[in-house]
C-alpha cells in the first residue's frame, strides 16, 4: 500500500493498483495504490478510510481484460461481481447472502467480475464471459470497503488485454498505453483534477 498525497473531505481519492497503471496521473490529488488482488485492495482502501477525512468520493482507475470478443476502450463500471465466492453454496450453508453483486458509479455501465486469478486461459474466458464483459482484480473489494464506509465509488477500467493466453504478455504490453488513457481520462472527468 502506498498512499501519495493526502485524503482530504471534499476531494477525491483515486485509487489503482499499481504504479505502471498511475504512472501518468496529476497527483493533484491523493492517490492510492493497492497492491493487485482483493485482499490488498480492501486492507489498503479499508486504512486509507480509516485514517481521517473521508473522502467525497473513491475513483478506482485500472486496467480490465475483455471477456467478450472485439470490447475495447474506456468503460465506466455500473456493476461489480465476485466471480470466485461461491455465494449460492454459502447462502445453501448458512442462509445468509454473501457477496451480491454492488451497484457502483454508472448505473447503465458494464458489469466487472471481480476475483483473485488473472485470467489468461479461454475456458476460464468463456465460463465468465456469461456472467460479464469485463474482468479485474480489485474492483469488488474496493466497492465494498466503499459502500461500507458510505464514500461514493466510480470504477473506471481501460481493456488492456482480451484475458486469453496472449493476456499476461499482452498487459506488459499495453499497461502504459492504458495509462496514459486513464490519466487522460482523470484530466477531462475528475472536476478537481489538477
């Protein structure tokens, strides 16, 4: 975890997970950067909330990989899942609903399967490609550290690979080009930025 700036009320938090996808962000604003993984991103975001200030609201910026064939861009997340939490088991165990899907930012936005394995293999790719178009590694655990604490979230990813085999060569590839995408995308959308 490393947390450049300060959180501040009033100001946003932008949050990545690591420094080759904020290597081109103003840091005007305070930046948070997590870790890969959904344990990193609740710890690390789960502190930063709880140091202080709150701020007016979390922006997660990152790279995703296309689930579906021929998605490419900048999509603003209007859903986020847990693909690897076997809910419907644990609800058949205990009653209880753990990890239901989390509406975040852009209500009519792309839903994001959240989990721990970076998918570079097809069957994986097709087995979550009916549940979601895009795929990532923090995203779930960021939304619900957020909800938790009631800080508004955004989650915005740049598809940096097409999560198949060629994935993991393919994001070393790309990560700065998408970068460059999403601190531009900070530039034209974050009212506060710079």
């Amino acid at each position: 975890m490393q947390l450049i700036g300060q959180i501040s009320a009033g100001r946003p938090l932008l949050v990545l997970a690591v420094k080759e996808e904020a290597q081109y962000l103003d840091t005007s604003l305070p930046v948070l950067l997590t870790g890969m993984g959904k344990v990193n991103a609740a710890i690390s975001l789960a502190t930063a909330l709880a140091g202080g200030s709150l701020p007016s609201e979390v922006i997660n910026l990152g790279t995703a990989g296309a689930l579906r064939p021929g998605l490419t861009g900048t999509h603003r997340i209007g859903t986020v899942i847990q693909h690897d939490l076997d809910s419907d088991v644990l609800h058949a165990l205990t009653g209880e609903t753990y990890g239901a899907p989390l509406a975040v930012g852009d209500s009519g936005g792309p839903t994001l399967a959240t989990g721990d394995s970076f998918i570079n293999d097809e069957a994986a790719r097709a087995r979550l490609a009916a549940r979601a178009p895009l795929v990532d590694m923090e995203g779930y655990a960021l939304a619900t550290a957020a909800h938790r604490v009631g800080v508004p979230l955004q989650i915005v990813k740049h598809v940096s690979d097409d999560a198949g085999e060629e994935a993991a060569k393919a994001w070393r590839e790309t990560v700065a080009q998408c970068a460059r995408v999403l601190a531009d995308w900070a530039a034209l959308n974050i009212p506060s930025y710079a």
